[in-house]
C-alpha cells in the first residue's frame, strides 16, 4: 500500500505512522459533557467501505495527513493536510 | 534416454551430478528432472501419505512429484522441484520422504492401509483416548507423513531484499509477454519483463513450431535482443513473480545463485523484490491439466505437454513405447513430435471422433482404465466401448486440457470466472487494479492471437500512461486452437489421484461430499486437496469437477478455492533477508559509547538506545560491587553520566509558550528566561505520557527534555497538536537529540568539577537549583542547566555531539581526580529510587497523576491535553497510589514485578491489594528499597504488607513509606 503525501508524493506504507479515526480532528471543548468526551476518545464506527483516518508521513515530512480509503477495495481515495482540512474546519 | 538432434541443451558442456549417491551426467541447460530421465531414472520420489512411487509429473514449477533436497549441511534446501533446478557441476540432490532408500520403502506399507487412510482417517481414528492425540498420534503421522527437513543450522549464505520501479510489468516472457514488453518498450515506457525460466520464450521453448520462419526459441532470443536495444527494458530471469498487493505492488523472487556451481561469495543466493509498477501485463500462459484415471500415479505418466518439454526443449523421452491420452486436439502435438523422431506413439482419444493428425496410432473413443508397473510404468488397460484391451507402454501422456494460469489475478480477493466455452476459469477483469491478463493466461490458445492480445494489452496500457504505442507487426504463427470435450475422471474402478503430492483421489473428493463437506473450501481442508507446497496447480480444477459432479451442482456454481500468495514457495530467507541479527534493528550509540566499552561496562537496550549499565573494576565479584561504588561517587565526590539519549525537542515561535501550556499539565509560558522547570505530560485520554523538565532560553525560545523511552511518541504528539488541534499556532518544533551530547556532573563536588573548565560564574547565586545558562566550556558555547535526578547538586551540561566523545573523556577524568568517577544505569537508577523519582516502570500508561500524588500539577487557570479526561469519575475513585517500600529486614532481597496482600490474607488474585514497580539496593540506606502502588496507599504511610513474587518464589514483610526515602527536603540539590 502507497499513501500519496501531498508534500512528498506516492510513499510507501512503512514511512507512516497510523494515529485512528479523523474523529481526533474534532476535540471537544474544555469543560464540555463526559459524553462528548467519551465519543471523541473511545467510540468509533468500524465501515465495510470509506474511513477518513489520520496517519502521519513519520518517516518523511513529518506531515499529519486525513487519508480517505475504502477499506473494502484498499482504494486509497484522497490524502490533504490534517493543517488545512483542521484550518478549514476552523 | 537422450534423443539425438533434439533439444536446446548444449552437448558440447558435460555436467557432473548425482543423486541419491550415485554420479550422473547431463548436458548444459539440463534441469535435474531432464537429466535424470536422459539417465533412464523415472523413480525420483515418494508420495507424501501413502509413499508412492513417484516421477516427474510436469516439466515446471506447476510439478507435485519430484521434491528433492538440493546440497548437505547447513547449505541444504529441501522441497526442490527437480524439474526448476538447473544441474551444475558437482550438484548433489538427495530424494525424501523415503527410508531405507527410494526403491525399498518401509513406509509404502501405508499404501497398502490406504483403505483405512482415506480423507479425514485421523478425525475418526485418533479420537481416543484424549491425551493421546498431542502426545502419540501425531508425532507418530508427523514421522510417518513428510516432506524434506530444514538443516537446522543458520545459513552461511546471505539473501537480498530489493526494490524496483517501473511504468509497466510483464509477468511472463512467453509469445504474449515479449510482444507486450516490446510494445511498451518502444512506446517508451520503463519496462520490467519477469520470468520463471532462465530463458526467454515460455511455452515456444517447448514446442517445434516456428514464429517468423524461425524456431521458437530463436525467435524469443531475438526479441530479448530487441528488448535490450531499447535500452527501457529489465529482464529479469529466473524471477517468479509471487504475489500481487496494493497499489500495483508485486512481490517476486529471483534466484541468482542456487544455479550455479560456485557462485562468487558476494552474490546472494536469492532476492526478494518488492516491484511496484504503474501498470501491469500479466502473461503468465497456461497450465495443462490431467485427467483422472485408475493408477495414473506411476513413474512415466506425465502431462502431454510435459513429454513435449522433455524431448523439445532437452532431447529427452522417459521411454521408447509411448502411449497418450487426452480430451483434445492439442495433445495430437506430442505423437506428431514423437513420430517426428521415429518413436512408437498410441493416441487414445476420448472422442470418438477424434482423427488422427499425422503417422500415429489413434484409438477415439476410448479411455484409460488401469495402468502396471510398481516403480515405472510397464503398460495400461484402455477401454473402448464395451472392450477392454491392455497395451505395453513405459511412458504416458495424459491431457485434458489447458487452464489459464490465473493465480495472480486472484491475490486481492478476486475469484476467476468460468467460461463455459472454454470449459476454464478466466481472469475476471479488473479484479487487480492495473492489472490486465493477456495470451493464454486469457484462454487464447493459438500463438498468432497469442502475441496479438500481447500487443493489444500493452498498447492500452501505454495509453493509459498518456502514451502512443507504435504498431508493431504480428508475427507469422500458428493459427489453429484445436478441439477440446471436457474431460474430469474417467468412471471405473481403482484409485485415481487428483493432487499427487498430498494423496488425495477422487474417492477422497466424493467422501467428503458425502459426509457433507460440500463447500469447495471444506472439501479443500478435509482432504487437503491443494495444501501442498505445489498449491494443486496440476489438480485443483480437476478436483472442483469431481466435487461439483458429486454435489451435483456445475462448475461455477461450485467455485473455486481462494488463491493466496506466494504462487511458488519463497525462502524465509529471502523474505526476512537482513532483518536477522544486527540487521533486526538500527543501534543507538552515544558520543560516549567507544569510552565506556573501553571500560568495559555492558550495555542495556533502551529503544535502539545502548546504554551502559555499570564500570567493572578489577576484584569485583558482582555488578552490586560496582553500582554500589558509583552511587557512593554520586552522594559522596561527584559523578559522571550521559545522558545524552534523552529526547531534546527544540521549540521556538510566538506561541512556542502556548504549546508548551496546552502539552503540559502545569504552566510554562510564566517560567522566566534562564529557568528550568519540571513538567508533567498527559494523554488526551488523563493518563500520564511523559515527564521531564523544560528550559526558557529565550522570550519565543524552549527546549524541552523527554525521557529516552518516550522522546519518539512525544516528538509526534507535539506535531499531532500544532498540525491538528491547533494549526493556526505560530510554532516551530524539531527534534535535536543528536545534536547535543548531554552530560550529568552530580554530588557535593560538582561545582568544584565545573569551575576549572567554565568561565562564567556558576555559584549559587549566579546559578541556582532549576537555573539555565548559556556557558563556553573550554571555550565552546555550551549550554549548562542546575538539575538533578539524584537529590544531589547537580548540573547537566550540553555540548554540540562533535564534542561529545572528548568532554566526557575530560569529564571522567576529572571526576577521579576527585574522588568520583563514571556511572552507569544501574547507579543511575538507585539514585532516583533513593529519591522517589518516577520513571516509565511507573508510568505504564494506566498511572495518572494523582496516582503520582500530583494531581496538583494539573493547572486549574488554563486547558491542557488530558486534563477533562483526568478529572472523569473512573480515574478519581478508589485508585492504586504511589508509595515507597522497605523490607522489614532490610537486607531481604526483593524483585520488581512482586505483587501485594494484607497480612494474613490468602494470596489469591482477589486479594491483591498493589503491586511492586521499581527495586534497587540502597547503599546510602543499607536497604532494599522499591517503588510501588498501592490501593489508597498515600494513606497507609508506616503500615506493614506482604510483597509476594508468586514466578521468583520469593515473600517479604515490607513497610509502606513515602517515595522519597532519602533527603526528602531536597537540601542537598540547593547547596
């Protein structure tokens, strides 16, 4: 399996470390409910088809990536900066 | 027996083997199964169950039969297939699985209980008595049942791992492959052409037809050459593609060696590739399959297509009376190559309007029903509507048609699909992303359609690569497919082999069926049909046939079992190549490390890290002599440590003090410039993820310690958060660990140490406990921090890593002149245990800080990571506390790993009330002291328990006290 890094190009699976669901993007407010909490850190859909992960170019740039893939077909559908889809999300 | 004029073997280049003992002969270009059957020997193994007389079935890698063990010692690999191994000069092949020798085998008397050893016998013989199964019977099937042995000793030959690129793969240098690689060479596309063989032209090279008006493998010779002209082309000989992965990922062995007679010592014997390619042509040809008959086991029964291998491409034919049997047209080659050659040829077709192609015998309409002869075949019985004849013959041809060899096509879950006019599986389209079969891979039978698919498969994949192919010409060929009427097994009575290697017959297949194990996958495990080191190449379509007709249900319906990787065995060697010994992981060594193996300290792992562990000196009797000697320099003149492999993150920015707030539990953007403060790390889950102290050397400007174990992890959290959580910061961060070598210079000495080799002023004032500042030491611009991990004054001085090796030389040095010296881990470890420090034996990742007692440090002004998590109910409650621990005798030994009980309770799991994390000999104390936690145990300060190592045996009478066990006001460290 190649993830294609946007700041290196097509690497090589063993170069990246494998953080989760794109889920950790979106941490909850401080003080926020136990349940809002718990959601972020431990409940996680398991999809038959398209995940959003983080995985992290550590062996290169040292780029977090979101990596769109079917976990079906291996299709690796897109990889963007975590820095910018986190900027776009504000 | 040799046959004069034929052959692409060179007569000129004798070579010198032998097998089994005995000393043969062969010609260059020989394989062992060749040569052997040049020498008159058909005998060349046993069967795996029943141990059958067993000869070479195939002339491929497809074989079943003829597994040897090729060299002695620890050079020796056993399941070769004869029919691959090229001979070479003083070649040493041995047979298996037989004993006494391979004529007289004992254990052939299973053949003779075959009646009792049909699919599944073990499930319901081996039943009873219980215990019996793991202690009796299945060694006893292991000894009996086998195939060669591995040497058990480590090779003395090296094996490579590799990685190559290309735009297009062709899998395969028969007709289809050159003309598919030509095509994308000259459209200009990087090209790897990967072939089995050690020659170019696959199937051409067995065959008497012409391409061009030139001999097949002339031919082939010729495109290798255009190929190479192009200058864009790899070929890769001797080179099985094995697997096929993601993302057009290709795994594929290359045998460089195991040819030749003496190869050079640096070459290695195999090479495993990892190929990833853009797009990939797959012309991997076909595989004939046999059809199922009583006794169709015997040396000198062979594939049709096998027989023409043997005399076209070696000059060789296993006998002089030849008999055929087959289904199909195509077959009719063999006995018009045999009659070519003047021999006697009998076709037994099954058609009963098959006809005769050339001066042979035909007999249409007819099937073979038995065959004779116990270690070679001498003839068989054939029958012909309600007649059954016998005929002498000592080699038989059998086919029963051609499969497209879809192995590949199959790697990523994909199934083949069935082509009812074509009675075979075909690759189905797209089932590898990239991947496009061609030739008889795709059930094109005929060479001329052959090389054009090749030539149509590489034009459209150039396209896809945004380039134009030129249209190169077909090649003059055969145009003729033949007829074919599908043919399984033959229904009579006798035992008909499906997968020679693991035994396993028709009757087998039906018996599953009957006992329901109906499902393509369950009948494959019952009676292992497709389990062997050959993957049922040779058999598996033909078992599918039989199950399909026992169940009733077609072909297609019945499907076919999963193909997986690897489409030949690989060698673990070759596969693990590098990755054994030093070549497992990368090592770690500090500046110091030359110095202290000098001194011969032994090293401790710490990651990739190799840290020493303590100073022998001469009259030592223990490592404790030595540990106990290195703390004393600590607590009583001064010490020496590196402590270099600490993670040092550099980090820098206008809201570098931001980070650090949002990381650490307490504050850091208040910490003033030349200060040093200690900082605690949680996991955004509230368990503790590091500790360790962090200096302001600037207003924008941090450089922040991690403990060895954890400088990795924290190095990518901290990028996880400012690319992440908070990609607006303005921050930069970089590890800089290796570029600084780093020293501790502790005890009452320290100062007096550092004042003859620092210019500025380092008193107390001018640099007090948790103070930084930037110093030239020897006149190097160096940076001095007052921190301490033993309790005592104590500095840490950092170097840029050129100067590592020197200064601690100069470092050590002075130190004796004082009174102290070098320490070690084991040193460094009982100092903080004196201390109460924690390490990563304490923070498991389940510690949170109030497990620690510093709950406190979780600033309640501002968020950080961790902090909601921290504060939840199930991390408050009734948790394990830290305590420190001293034997009531203080000279009883204690581990680390002990757990806990009341007094007088029962030690069952139950029960335990903590457990023993850290242990160490005080020799300041005159005490084992520990490390632990402890269920409320801040509470229990003066209280007795029982610390019991249930694995060491081992049970003591501790008492439960503060951590810090030694100085506990920290007086000595502001001195």
């Amino acid at each position: 399996m190649r993830l294609p890094c946007p700041l290196c190009g097509a690497r090589d699976l063993r170069e990246f470390y494998y953080l989760g669901s794109a889920v950790y993007l979106e941490r909850p407010e401080p003080g926020a409910p136990i349940e809002d909490w718990d959601r972020y850190l431990h409940l996680r859909e398991n999809p038959a088809g398209i995940t959003r992960e983080l995985w992290q170019h550590q062996a290169g740039c040292g780029a977090w990536l979101v990596v769109e893939r079917d976990t079906v077909t291996h299709e690796i559908i897109a990889a963007r900066l975590a820095q910018e889809v986190a900027s776009d999300a504000g | 027996m040799r046959v004069e004029g034929k052959g692409w073997v060179d007569r000129a280049r004798p070579v010198s083997f032998s097998f089994d003992g005995r000393a043969f002969t062969g010609f260059d270009g020989d394989t062992l199964a060749s040569a052997l059957l040049a020498n008159d020997v058909k005998l060349m193994g046993r069967s795996f169950k029943y141990h059958r007389p067993r000869g070479p079935f195939t002339a491929d890698s497809a074989e079943p039969n003829t597994l040897m063990t090729i060299g002695r010692g620890a050079r020796q690999v056993p399941n070769v297939r004869a029919t691959t191994q090229e001979i070479y000069d003083g070649l040493k092949a041995r047979s298996q699985n037989a004993w006494p020798s391979l004529h007289w085998d004992v254990l052939a008397l299973n053949d003779f209980l075959s009646p009792f050893l049909g699919a599944g016998f073990y499930y319901k013989t081996f039943m009873w008595p219980k215990g019996f199964w793991e202690k009796l019977y299945e060694p006893l099937i292991r000894h009996a049942a086998g195939l060669g042995a591995l040497s058990g000793l480590p090779s003395p030959d090296h094996s490579e791992r590799a990685y190559a690129h290309c735009d297009v793969l062709v899998i395969g240098a028969g007709p289809a492959g050159l003309m598919a690689a030509l095509t994308a060479a000259e459209a200009g596309t990087r090209v790897i052409l990967a072939d089995e063989a050690p020659r170019p032209g696959g199937r051409l090279l067995s065959e008497t037809e012409e391409v061009d008006g030139r001999a097949g493998p002339l031919w082939a010779a010729a495109m290798l050459d255009k190929l190479k002209a192009t200058g864009q082309v790899r070929y890769m000989p001797r080179t099985t593609v094995t697997g096929a992965y993601d993302s057009g990922t290709f795994g594929a062995v290359e045998r460089i060696a195991d040819h030749l007679s003496a190869p050079p010592k640096d070459l290695p014997r195999n090479c495993f590739w990892r190929i990833s390619a853009k797009r990939t042509i797959l012309a991997t040809g076909a595989l004939e399959r046999p059809i199922a008959f009583p006794w169709n086991d015997r040396p000198g029964i062979m594939l049709a297509s096998a027989l023409r291998s043997y005399l076209n491409r070696w000059g060789v034919v296993p006998g002089k009376r030849i008999a055929l049997f087959t289904n199909n047209d195509a077959a009719h080659q063999t006995a018009i190559d045999l009659s070519d050659v003047g021999l006697d040829c009998t076709v037994i077709d099954s058609r009963s309007d098959a006809q005769a192609q050339g001066e042979y015998r035909l007999i249409a309409g007819a099937e073979v029903v038995d065959t004779r002869g116990r270690l070679g075949l001498s003839g068989i019985t054939y029958r012909r509507g309600s007649r059954t004849l016998m005929m002498d013959c000592d080699a038989l041809g059998v086919s029963g048609g051609w499969t497209p060899n879809v192995s590949l096509t199959c790697h990523m879950n994909g199934r083949p699909t069935w082509d009812p006019d074509l009675s075979a599986f075909v690759p189905t389209k797209n089932a590898v992303s990239g991947l496009e079969a061609c030739g008889a891979a795709m059930g094109l039978w005929s060479t001329r359609a052959v090389l054009r698919s090749g030539q149509d498969v590489a034009c459209k994949a150039v396209e896809t690569l945004n380039l134009k192919a030129p249209k190169l010409p077909i090649p003059n060929a055969a145009e003729t497919t033949g007829d074919m009427i599908p043919l399984w097994s033959v229904n009579a009575k006798g035992r008909a082999w499906l997968d020679l290697q693991n035994d396993v017959t028709t009757k087998d297949v039906r018996l599953a069926a009957q006992e329901n194990y109906a499902s393509v996958e369950h009948m494959k495990r019952y009676t292992t049909q497709g389990m062997a080191t050959d993957q049922g190449k040779s058999s598996n379509v033909l078992a599918l046939a039989v199950l399909a007709d026992a169940t009733g249900r077609g072909i297609p319906e019945t499907g076919t079992t999963t193909f997986r990787p690897p489409y030949v065995p690989v060698p673990i060697e070759a596969i693990g190549a590098g990755a054994s010994g030093k070549g497992f992981a990368p090592e770690r060594f500090t500046t110091s490390h030359n110095a202290c193996k000098a001194r011969g300290a032994p090293f401790i792992e710490a990651g990739l890290w190799y840290r020493p562990s303590y100073f022998p000196r001469d009259g030592d009797t223990t490592w404790r002599e030595a540990c106990d000697r290195e703390v004393g320099y600590v607590r009583n003149a001064v010490g020496i440590a590196d402590v270099s492999t600490l993670g040092k993150i550099d980090i820098q920015g206008p809201d570098a003090a931001k980070l650090l707030d949002f990381v650490y539990t307490n504050t850091f953007s208040t910490l003033p410039i030349g200060k040093v403060r200690y900082g605690l790390m949680l996991r955004e889950d509230g368990h503790v993820m590091d500790d360790g102290t962090t200096a302001r050397l600037g207003p924008q400007h941090y450089v922040m310690t991690t403990t060895t174990a954890a400088a990795g992890d924290v190095m990518r959290h901290l990028e996880f958060i400012t690319q992440c959580l908070r990609p607006a910061w303005d921050v930069q961060i970089i590890s800089v660990t290796e570029a600084w070598a780093q020293f501790a210079i502790a005890g009452p000495k320290a100062r007096d140490l550092l004042s003859h080799i620092i210019a500025e002023p380092i008193d107390t004032q001018a640099l007090p406990f948790m103070g930084y500042q930037p110093v030239r030491l020897h006149g190097i611009p160096s940076r001095l921090f007052r921190i301490s991990f033993s309790g005592e004054l104590a500095y840490e001085i950092a170097v840029p890593a050129r100067y590592g090796a020197a200064l601690f030389d100069d470092l050590v040095s002075r130190a004796e002149t004082l009174g102290g010296g070098v320490y070690g881990m084991e040193a460094l470890n009982v100092l903080r245990l004196e201390k109460g420090f924690i390490t990563h034996a304490e923070i498991d990742g389940r510690i949170t800080a109030q497990d620690l007692g510093l709950a406190r440090m979780i600033s309640a002004k501002k968020d950080c990571i961790g902090k909601d998590a921290a504060l939840r109910p199930g991390l408050t409650k009734d948790r394990f506390e830290l305590i420190g621990l001293k034997p009531v005798n203080a000279l009883q030994k204690i581990d680390a790993g002990a757990h806990l009980f009341e007094l007088n309770t029962p030690h069952i799991n139950s029960n335990q009330k903590g457990y023993v994390t850290s242990v160490g000999y005080s020799p300041t104390l005159r005490s084992y002291i520990a490390l632990g936690f402890l269920k409320e145990g801040r509470n229990r300060h003066g209280a007795h328990v029982t610390l019991l190592d249930h694995m060491r045996n081992m049970q003591a009478e501790v008492e439960i006290c503060p951590p810090a066990f030694f100085d506990p006001e920290g007086t000595r460290v502001r001195r």
